[in-house]
C-alpha cells in the first residue's frame, strides 16, 4: 500500500493520521501562553508549521503533508487563538510577537534551523521570520502568499472580491451604516471590539464568513457560521493585525527586504482561482526572489485542503525529502 494512502474531506492525497509525541503550554512571555504540538521523527528534518488567519489555530490535517518517517512536524496555535490563552485577545500580540515566539520555540525544542511551512498569513508570517532571521531556515513552503500590502486588504475590503461574489459582498457590506462603509476594516474593528460579547460575536461570524465562503472554489455560497468562539478569535485577530498592516514599517516591506533571503531557497504553491490571495501577490513574490519556485495550480482556490493543493504540497515536500 502506497505511503499516502489517506484522503481528506475533498479527496485530496495526505499521510494517513499521526498523532503528537508531544504536547504542551509554552509561556512566552506578557502573559501568553501558546499551544506547541510536535509529531512525526522525533529526530528527524525539523519543520515548523504557520497556520493561517492571523487568528485562525492550526488543526490535525496540519499534520498530515509530510512524512512522518522523515520530518518532525512543529505546529503552535499563535497568540491568541486556537487553545492558546488568553483566548481572543489583541494585548501584546504583533508581528514582531509572534515572530520572536518561533525563535522561542526553536530555541525550546533545541533546532539549529527548520523549514517554515506556511498559508495564507501562515505565508506572510513565514516570510517575514526569514527575513528576520535567514540563518535559521533551510526552506520555505508558502501557499497562498498574502504579502500584506494595502493593495491586498483593498481587493478583499475593498470591493474587489466583491466584484465576483457580489451577493455575499452585499450581505458583508451591509451589517455597516452607509456612512461608516468607506473604511470596513475600521468599521469592523469598532464592532468587534465593542466589549457587548453579543455584538462581538455577531460581527465575529459576519466577517469570519465572508473570507470562508470564498475560500474554497468549490464554494457557491455560505456554508454556515462558524462556532462561537473561533469566530470571535479569528475576526478579532486578523482584524486587530490588518488594523495595523501587519505592524509594518511600510507598505511593500516584504519584497522591498526579499534580498534578507536571496540564499533561502523556496517554494510558492498557489491557487490559479484564489479569490482571497490573487496570484499577483505570488507572481510578484516569485519574480523578486530568484531561489523561488512557483507553481501554479490550476482549478484551486485559496484552502489548504483544495484537492490540487494538497496534492502539491504533499509532492514538493516528499520531493523535499529525497534531498
């Protein structure tokens, strides 16, 4: 029987379940405590996983694009969010937070230097950690690269998106006064920190469903609202980063410093179809970062789990291996 023998919800090939061999808190500092999981070869090629959001937790199928004979898989709900604690909360939680938490966390688990596995935000926050510190990775494997540019947050808050999903834009759209709607992002914030839970979770799952609905390009439409508590999580955080622009000196940052990693090879994999992150983002990436690699996936949108993401993720990794 073929290694990858499992399937996940959509049918896309993925290792067949492992479970952690470790499991624990980590304090990492202003009261925070993050979620760290470590699964496959205990001594084995050492990779952190970035998940998405900022806000969104990382989960078992996570775990389930590598080989667990040849990789140790490290997986961290960021702060904030998933079972990391306190839950939902914006109080010293930055790029420049999170960033500094993997260096704990590789210095913790005593690594020298990892691959950095990442989607979407996952994507930006790997790019933005190996910018910080080249030295410490060995490859990058970004998907659905988002490089948190105000052109970026205008296509998805903007309008653009909107364009080819115009009813669920609607429906977006008008949980906000007219007059509030030329900033939703600020609008948004005003409401999902209002402090009346009730509001905050109401405005949690209107904006945590927007960028759901478009995530898969099997979508045609909302698939239900989101729990309580991820919903709350997850709008709170990415709206509290994009807020901030991603606690950027500058709009363009990331190509601007791409020449941090000219010698850090990378991987880009990325959805033809992806409504949330356009492969603008990705092309521009590629052309700025001569160690990268793109491909382009075609009939895929922006989800980890669209079958011809997964299918490419889990190839370029096995291809990883072999060295």
């Amino acid at each position: 029987m073929d290694k990858v023998a499992g399937q996940n919800s959509a049918g896309a090939y993925l290792y067949p379940r492992i479970d952690p061999f470790d499991q624990r808190m980590l304090a990492v500092g202003d009261g925070h405590s993050v979620y760290l999981e470590q699964c496959g070869n205990p001594s084995g090629v050492p990779v952190v996983v970035l998940h998405g959001g900022p806000g969104g937790g990382c989960s078992p199928s996570m775990r389930r694009y590598f080989d667990p004979d040849i990789y140790r898989v490290v997986l961290f709900d960021q702060r904030g969010c998933g079972r990391s604690r306190p839950h939902a909360s914006v109080a010293d939680n930055t790029t420049w937070h999170l960033v500094a938490d993997i260096e704990l966390i590789r210095r913790t688990l005593d690594i020298e230097a990892w691959m950095v596995f990442g989607g979407s935000w996952g994507a930006t926050l790997a790019l933005i950690y190996a910018e910080a510190h080249p030295a410490r990775v060995r490859h990058l494997i970004l998907r659905g690269v988002f490089l948190m540019t105000e052109a970026e947050l205008d296509w998805f808050y903007a309008g653009g998106a909107g364009r080819f999903w115009p009813d669920v834009w609607r429906r977006f759209v008008q949980m906000i006064p007219e007059a509030e709607r030329g900033d939703l992002i600020a609008a948004y914030h005003k409401r999902l920190f209002s402090g009346d839970m009730m509001t905050e979770t109401r405005f949690a799952r209107a904006w945590a469903g927007w960028e759901n609905t478009l995530a898969s390009i099997d979508n045609d439409g909302p698939a239900g609202e989101s729990p309580a508590d991820y919903a709350r999580a997850f709008a709170r955080l990415e709206n509290h980063y994009f807020t901030h622009r991603g606690f950027l000196d500058r709009d363009g940052q990331i190509l601007d410093d791409i020449d941090r990693i000219a010698d850090v090879p990378g991987t880009i994999v990325q959805g033809r179809y992806d409504m949330i992150c356009p492969p603008v983002s990705a092309d521009a990436l590629h052309r700025a970062w001569p160690a990268s690699r793109l491909d382009l996936v075609p009939r895929a949108g922006h989800a980890l789990s669209e079958p011809g993401i997964s299918a490419a993720l889990v190839r370029e990794m096995d291809r990883l291996a072999k060295g």
